[in-house]
C-alpha cells in the first residue's frame, strides 16, 4: 500500500495541534489566518493522497497486470502447457493408485 497507515495518525495529531492553536489565537490576527490557510492545503493534500492511494493499484499489482500475460501468452509456454498438463495428471493418477494400494494392503491385514 503506497499510502502507509502510520501517516493517518500524523495528520490527526496535525490537525489536533492546529485546532487548539486556532481555537487559542485571536481570530483577527495574521496567525490565526494563516494557520486556517496551511490548514486547509494540508486538509486538501492528505484527502487527495489518500484517495489516490486507494484507487491506483501498487507496483505489485501493476506488475502481475503486464508481466503474467506476457508470459502466459508466450509461445514456449503455450507449446509446453498441454504436456505439463498430460504429465500432472498422469503422476496424480499414479499416485492415486499408490495411495490406493496402500489402503487395500491395510485393510486386508
């Protein structure tokens, strides 16, 4: 998650300092203006990097979308597939047998 979860916290003791200085500050003077203005920027770019972060997949996920087609879609690994395939079953099958003969050989002793 490019947006990490200990950011969240920063910008709410941010926001909670920010609050009391500006409840505490006169509202006329210039500080008080100012707190209010980086407040808001501050206010704005945490809403829009949180969202982004949400909604833009990470750099594992981008990955996985353009290098395993690429790959899959291969000619070597489409030539391969259907012999892997024959191969699986037929060692699943020799072991299902296996497996098979063992439980026959125990229940008849």
């Amino acid at each position: 998650m490019a947006f990490s979860l200990g950011v969240i916290p920063m910008f709410v003791g941010f926001g909670f300092i920010a609050f009391m200085v500006l409840m505490i500050s006169d509202r006329k003077t210039n500080l008080f203006k100012t707190l209010k203005t980086h407040l808001i920027v501050v206010a704005i770019v945490a809403l829009l990097s949180g969202t982004a972060s949400m909604l833009l997949p990470s750099s594992k996920t981008i990955s996985l979308m353009v290098i395993v087609p690429a790959i899959v879609n291969s000619q070597p690994i489409q030539k391969d597939i259907p012999e892997l395939y024959t191969l699986g079953v037929q060692a699943l099958k020799e072991k299902m047998y296996e497996l098979a003969d063992k439980k026959v050989d125990e229940a008849a002793k």
